[in-house]
C-alpha cells in the first residue's frame, strides 16, 4: 500500500472514526480536520500528520457529506463559511465547503483548480467576443476567469452549474455563476473573512447586505443576462470599488450556456450577410458581429443600393446588375475606431442555380391536421412550386396555394405524403423531395417503436407536455445506469409543493396499422421516496382519437411493499446514478409490462405518461417501446417476471418473486412466430431459472409465459 503519494515523508492522510454522539461545533468531538503537530507517531516510516476525525453519530445523520467535506480538508480545502455571526454567506450552496448536504454538493472550478488539482489551468478571456461554457461537471471549457482593469489582486471566475446529477442536485438552480476571487486572501478561505476568498454574487448582495444568494446564478431564463457595474449585484471588488467587467448577453440553459464579454478598448469590425452569391436584382440582409462596444457603425455596400448606411442590420441592400463587389464597415467607439473590407464579397451571378430547401411545423399529425410549410430555399427564388404526393385527401388552407412562398396543408386522410418543392429564380430552377415526410395518423407501427429520448430538450423532440400550473414539469435529464444512453425524461418532484398536481407526457401521433393484434407497451423507470407515508404515482393512458379521449390502462404508487419504488428511500432529491437504480435491476419493483386495448388498425394513437405529485422524489421514464404481436391475448396486472441481464448475448435468467405454475413459455420473434419452447413447469421465488438464446440473431424477442390464470409477456433484446 501507497500511503505517501506525493514522497514527503508524511502519511497522505488517516481517517479516525469515532464511536458515540457528536458536541458543540469546534470542539474536540466535533467531525475536523487537523494534525499530529505535537506528536511523533509513524507507519511504515512515514510521519501520521494530517488526520480526520469524524463521529459515527454525524456520519448518520449527515451521511457522506460531512466525510467528504472534512476530505476536502485534507487536500488542503479551506472552509468557505464564516466562522462567526456576520450576517453575509460568501458562497453557501456554491460549494461543498461552504454547505454540506448528502449527497455532498459539487466544489466550485475555483477550489477544484487550487485546491483539488483537478482543473489545470482557468482560461482568462482578455478579448471581446462570445464564449460558451460546459457545465462544471465536463471534462473541458468548464470555466473562465476575467481579471479587473481596476485591481491586481482580484479576478473574476465564471461557470456553469446545472442542477442534475447525483452531486448537483442539490444547488438552488442553473445557469451561469459568477463569482469573485481575492488573492490577498489566498489559502485562507472564508472563515475568518471578510475580507474572503472567494464570494459568489447573487441579488441584492453588497459588502454589507448578504442578498438572496439561492438565486445567484444568471440565465435568459431568469431575465437575469448582464452583470457590470451599473447591474443588480454589481461587479463590486473586495473594497467595494468597481470591478470594471461587462458580460452581457447571457444565454438560457442548454447543454451549454453562451455569453458576450466587452473591455473598454476599441471594438474589432466584422459582419456576415444572409448571402454572398446571388441573381441580378437581388436583395441581400446585413448584419453587424463586431467585438466589443459599437457607438456608430458606417458601411460602405459597392454596387448596391442603397450603398451606404448607419443601421446595426442593414436589409434590403439592392444589386441590380452582375458582377462582384466590396462591402465595408467602420465601427468605432470611445477607445477607437476599426475597418473591415471584404473584396469581392458579394456574388451577382447569371448562372447560380438556386437550392430548393423547405421546413415544416409537423411530421407525425393527426389526421386531418394542418401543417405549415416553411420555404428555406436559397439564391434569389422568385416562383414556387409545391406538391403534395399522394395529393388525395389534401388540401390548401388559409389563403395558400401550390404557388405561394410558404403553405398551410389540411392532410385529411391517413397516410404517409411526400413533399416535393420546385423553386426558380433568374437563371433557372431546383427541386427537392422528402418522402414521406408528413405521417398522417401517425408514425406507421407494424412491428415495434421505441423511444429513447436522445434529446437535448423536449423541444426538440416529438413529445408533448401539459404542464397546467406552468411550474415543475417533465423535461429531458442526464442520468447514468440506462442501457439506451444518457438521457431520461423525468419530473423533479422533490421540490415540488403541489399537492396531487397532473402533469402530463404525451407521444407522438402513431398509427397502429397492424390488423387485430395484441399490443405490448413496456418500459424503464427510476423512482423512490423521501417519507414512506407519501407517494407520487404514475398513470398511464391511451388514446386513440389523438387526445380527445382517453382510457386509463396502468395506475402505480409506492403502497410500502417496493411495488414502486426502484432504490432505497432517500431524504435527497434523486437521480439515477447506476443500473440498479431502476427497475428490475436490483432493489424494489420490477419494470411493467401492459397490454394496450384495442390497438388493431388504429391510427390517432397516443400515450400519455402522467405524474400525481404528492411530495415523493423525482421520477424518471426511459426506454420506451410499443410492440406489436399478432395472436397473443391478455396479460395479468400483478403476477410479474423478470430477465435479466437483457439486452443480453444470449444466456439469459428468469427469475420472480412468486411461485407460477407454469403451462407453456416460449419465445417469438418480432413477427409473432415461435422459435424457442422452454421446458419448465414451474417458476419458484428466488430461484432462477437460465436458458440460451445465443443461437439466434441480434434483435427483439418476446418471452410468452401462460399459466392457468395468467400470461406474460416480455421483451428480449439480443446483442452480439
């Protein structure tokens, strides 16, 4: 064993835990990190200096919080709390040594870099620009720091902290935190401060009022998108003198968040138009991306008309005869002035083609929806021409035509429809199709759909929420533990006060055009509790005339015998962290299988995952998948198998925790046709039961179990 990494002669550190109850804070019995300064005590040779001390009692009650806190210690970690009763929180929930919780949250990018050695280097921005950063817990462009034209010993670091994930869950909110390191104070943290180490800024806060710190971070979202001088909270150095710094422009949550930095220095010239090759008698939109501040602005636009102008975005610039031309801009500003001149910059050609491209507001509608096309082409068109295949059943709406520039399309009988879209402009034409595109009815399913919710946001996606309260509702989270990736969808409903508030998750329209047929809707889910006598629950629903009605199939809440729940309860906000957080994969309930009714040839079709909040913890939803099998009926709602592991290779294990005598088991392929029979008789609790598949091709399967009183169905994914 390595018990001196770094070779100084000095035991890295010893852990004591210690038996019994906890004192008062800064005593003896009081969880600590300290040294054997005035003793001599070796192992192995190596001096036992730095030391933990931490209580069983607190260990229970705080969990590993505290432990990693007093850790952080010993890596040389200062706290960044005040130690006496002055009424200001320099960081509080920012830091794990400033706030300690279990599960523990993050330390800042600053601690990790001077403290952890976990961050080599913060990048300081000394040019004006856009930058976007990583949330703090990426491996790269998680952090940046901005020096003070008004002081050498404090600087300004920025990061972006998201609230998900085992660690930062625990933070008050996302976006983009700001906050203000004093090297004067280097190595002292916060404890005897101020003046501090480190100080987070956050609404209201001033050197002498704290301010709501909660809400320190900055995002779109929160209308909160400047910080200088002039702003709530200002950029105040540790005497109360301006900072000097401007950042504007802040950007919402995403998988990134953006932002603009300007210093006071003269601006740096650059713009991009919405077309640099064009037709004759063409319009083309400018548009001004200069760095750092801009007073005036004056272009230059040779060959076109009007050639000059003072706008920030100039439109409409007319060119009317062919040939290549020059466009300039000067930009100045109270530090300066700079040009940029582009040479040939603009393109008016006789020949260039233009390049036919359009959008739509829906692919998978309900039949009879309106869709709304959008023309994207590019190059000057002057006449359009649309063309919907089949064209049965279709209808131009609300004033639109084949020939106009943008359409409104009633689709008004099922099916899927191409588009194809024909443009001209003056020197010729082009065409593009997209086959079938439009899915009346919905997304066709014969055999099996799944969703995986690969998304950044549900934006993005094809799902609809209902979020009737316009507060807490489902939304795309990183997760670990999932065999489809690293996203889930999810509600975080433990923080979420309203009792018994609905919030709905609605699919895609699908068209289930198989004929009569048995359909199977199973899916992963993470969820636990934070108190054993409350309980949200989740309700499944079907519709089958695209959400004017819907029929309840599938009902579930935690009733104290871990039917619900996929992991031990917790007093913290949950996420996933590993596989055997979810269900039928370690403790507590099995994954669902549920037979969908009525589901031959039926397009309109939705399903709707909803959420009863009632003070639980955060639920999550992944690996959705519908499966269509011809000739196979009813499925019982308690009696429940499991498999695993699955996906698999081959070799697989049922297993349940009741005893089913056992009639028929078998396994289909996708197509219903049997290809396996299992010989077993019955399945007894806890006792496992392997058989091979390994013989047959990658893909899904389905295991049928029939008993006296019950069938179940399963899916089996086979991998190579």
């Amino acid at each position: 064993m390595n018990i001196d990494y770094n070779n100084d002669g000095y035991v890295d550190n010893v852990a004591f835990i210690i038996r019994g109850e906890a004192t008062a804070w800064s005593t003896l019995l009081w969880p600590h990190r300290w040294a054997l300064y005035s003793e001599y005590v070796y192992i192995h040779g190596k001096r036992v200096y730095d030391y933990n001390f931490q209580i069983e009692e607190r260990l229970f009650i705080t969990g590993v919080g505290v432990l990693c806190h007093e850790m952080f210690h010993s890596l040389g970690a200062p706290d960044l709390y005040h130690y006496d009763t002055n009424p200001i929180d320099p960081v509080e929930d920012w830091d794990i040594m400033g706030k300690t919780t279990d599960p523990p949250r993050s330390m800042g990018a600053y601690m990790k870099y001077r403290y952890g050695g976990w961050i080599e280097d913060i990048p300081e921005i000394t040019e004006c620009g856009t930058y976007s950063l990583n949330p703090i817990s990426s491996q790269g462009n998680n952090c940046f720091k901005i020096s003070s034209p008004n002081s050498s010993t404090d600087y300004f670091v920025l990061e972006y902290r998201i609230k998900e994930g085992v660690f930062e869950s625990v933070i008050p909110n996302s976006g983009l935190l700001i906050y203000k390191v004093n090297t004067l104070e280097d190595g002292n943290g916060n404890g005897s401060g101020p003046p501090d180490e480190l100080y987070v800024y956050r609404p209201n806060g001033t050197l002498e009022i704290n301010g709501n710190i909660t809400s320190a971070v900055f995002s779109a979202d929160y209308g909160r998108t400047e910080f200088n001088d002039n702003t709530n909270p200002s950029c105040f150095l540790s005497n109360g003198q301006d900072g000097g710094i401007f950042i504007s422009n802040i950007g919402i949550i995403d998988d990134e968040i953006c932002f603009d930095v300007n210093f006071e220095k003269e601006p740096v010239a650059n713009f991009a138009a919405s077309s640099t090759t064009i037709t004759e008698n063409c319009s083309i939109d400018f548009e001004d991306s200069s760095l750092c501040q801009v007073n005036t602005r004056e272009w230059f636009f040779e060959g076109g008309t009007p050639e000059v102008s003072t706008d920030q975005f100039p439109t409409g610039i007319f060119y009317e005869n062919a040939g290549t031309y020059d466009v300039s801009l000067t930009v100045s500003n109270d530090w300066g002035q700079n040009t940029i001149t582009l040479s040939d910059y603009i393109n008016v050609s006789t020949t260039a083609l233009p390049v036919a491209d359009f959008s739509s507001s829906n692919q998978a509608i309900c039949s009879g929806s309106v869709v709304s096309f959008e023309d994207k082409s590019e190059i000057c068109p002057l006449s359009w021409e649309w063309e919907i295949i089949p064209n049965s059943g279709v209808e131009f709406v609300n004033g639109t035509s084949s020939t106009t520039q943008n359409i409104d399309v009633a689709f008004n009988e099922i099916g899927e429809f191409s588009v194809k879209l024909t443009v001209e402009n003056a020197n010729g034409t082009d065409e593009i199709i997209k086959s079938n595109y439009i899915k009346s009815g919905g997304i066709p399913i014969s055999g099996s759909w799944g969703e995986t919710f690969d998304y950044s946001s549900m934006d993005n996606s094809e799902w609809r929420i209902v979020n009737p309260d316009n507060d807490v509702c489902w939304e795309i989270f990183d997760i670990d533990g999932s065999t489809s990736g690293t996203k889930a969808a999810g509600i975080q409903l433990f923080e979420y006060m309203a009792f018994n508030q609905r919030d709905q998750l609605i699919s895609p329209v699908l068209n289930m055009n198989s004929p009569e047929s048995s359909c199977f809707l199973t899916f992963k889910y993470a969820y636990t509790t934070t108190n054993p006598n409350y309980t949200d629950s989740l309700i499944i629903k079907i519709s089958h005339d695209c959400g004017e009605s819907w029929t309840r199939v599938f009902a579930i809440g935690e009733d104290g015998t871990q039917n619900f729940i996929t992991r031990e309860m917790t007093e913290y906000s949950f996420t996933p962290v590993d596989q055997e957080d979810w269900c039928s994969a370690g403790f507590g309930a099995q994954c669902y299988t549920i037979e969908l009714p009525d589901c031959g040839n039926k397009p309109n079709t939705q399903i709707m995952f909803e959420s009863a909040s009632i003070i639980g913890n955060n639920l999550y939803i992944d690996d959705i998948s519908i499966d269509i099998l011809e000739g196979v009926y009813n499925i019982p709602e308690k009696k429940q198998i499991s498999i695993f592991p699955n996906p698999s290779t081959g070799i697989l294990t049922l297993s349940s925790l009741h005893k089913l005598d056992v009639l028929d088991a078998s396994v289909y392929n996708q197509q219903g046709q049997l290809i396996k029979r299992l010989n077993i008789n019955s399945i007894q609790p806890r006792q496992p039961f392997s058989f091979d598949l390994s013989g047959f091709v990658r893909g899904v399967y389905f295991l049928k179990v029939t008993g006296n009183d019950f069938l179940i169905m399963k899916k089996i994914v086979l991998e190579n």
